[in-house]
C-alpha cells in the first residue's frame, strides 16, 4: 500500500515521496518464486514456474502474479554498507551518522547499526533527557523502518548522503 512518509517540515523532502512500506521489487519478487519452485521439487512436489508465481502474489494478498508484477518496481533498491554517511530522522530528531553495521535480510529489508555525529534527543518531554548515540534498525528498500511511533511515524528514514 502507497503511503505518504511523514517527514518533518525542516526537511527538504517533506511531501515530496510515496512509497510501498514493504513490496519487494519485481526482480526480487521473481527470485522469490524460483526459490520456492525449488523448494517444491526437493520436497517432491513440482510445481511450475508460473504456479510458483502465482503463490508468491497470493502472499504478497494479491488476486495473481499479473496485479503484484504491476504493483512492484524495477526501481533501483538503497544498498547499505559499512562507513556510509547518512541522513535522515531518528523518532522525529534530524541526525547525520554513519553505518557501522549492516546485513541484508530477505525481500530488500536491511538491518543496520547506525551511529550518529552527535547524539540524539530520543525524549519528548521537557523534564528529561535520553539521548542515543547509536541504535540498531531494520529498513526496507527505501530507507524507511516499518516500526512507527504511535503518531505513524516511521522510527527510521534513511537517506545515503550525496558524495
């Protein structure tokens, strides 16, 4: 589902970007199916490429193959490595950072270590402070957690700084 990302209004980007929270692209969503064909074969089952398709859309909650092909991007997917610099929103607070850590996981999602220049505010209220200097996260292929704050706002949305 198409949702607007809610950044923050100092942020150039605000409004400016819809994305899926967690469709992988076609190209990964076709390796999906592969694999499970051959799942299928070794299990003793076989089961044709097209069928394999088919199951994959109707795990993704789609009526067939064609309606998710649609759906999904050919877009070129973030990749995180080590030692990137980033940007973004950390719970609402602007950060710039650096990756430390960062490990791919199935269907574009990413989990990264993220440790930030200068240490971030994570508490709202006024009487206190927490601030975090690192955290860990998993984010999708745009960037974005799909843990939110009670408001629906995502706790990560990362952006790869330009060099």
């Amino acid at each position: 589902m198409a949702m607007r990302t809610p950044y923050h209004d100092d942020d150039p980007f605000y409004g400016t970007e819809t994305m899926d929270i967690s469709l992988p692209s076609r190209d990964e969503l076709k390796a999906l199916a592969k694999r499970l064909r051959a799942a299928m074969q070794d299990a003793g089952t076989p089961m044709t490429h097209t069928a394999a398709l088919e199951a994959i859309a109707k795990q993704w909650g789609f009526r067939d193959w064609n309606t998710l092909s649609a759906k999904a991007t050919d877009a070129p997917q973030l990749r995180w490595q080590i030692g990137q610099a980033v940007t973004g929103h950390y719970l609402g607070h602007a950060f710039t950072g650096k990756v430390k850590a960062a490990k791919l996981a199935s269907a574009g999602f990413w989990h990264l270590t993220l440790v930030f220049d200068t240490p971030v505010d994570v508490v709202a209220s006024a009487h206190f402070s927490n601030f975090r200097r690192q955290v860990n996260c998993v984010v999708n292929s745009q960037g974005i957690s799909l843990q939110a704050t009670s408001d629906g706002q995502p706790h990560v949305v990362l952006r790869p700084n330009a060099m």
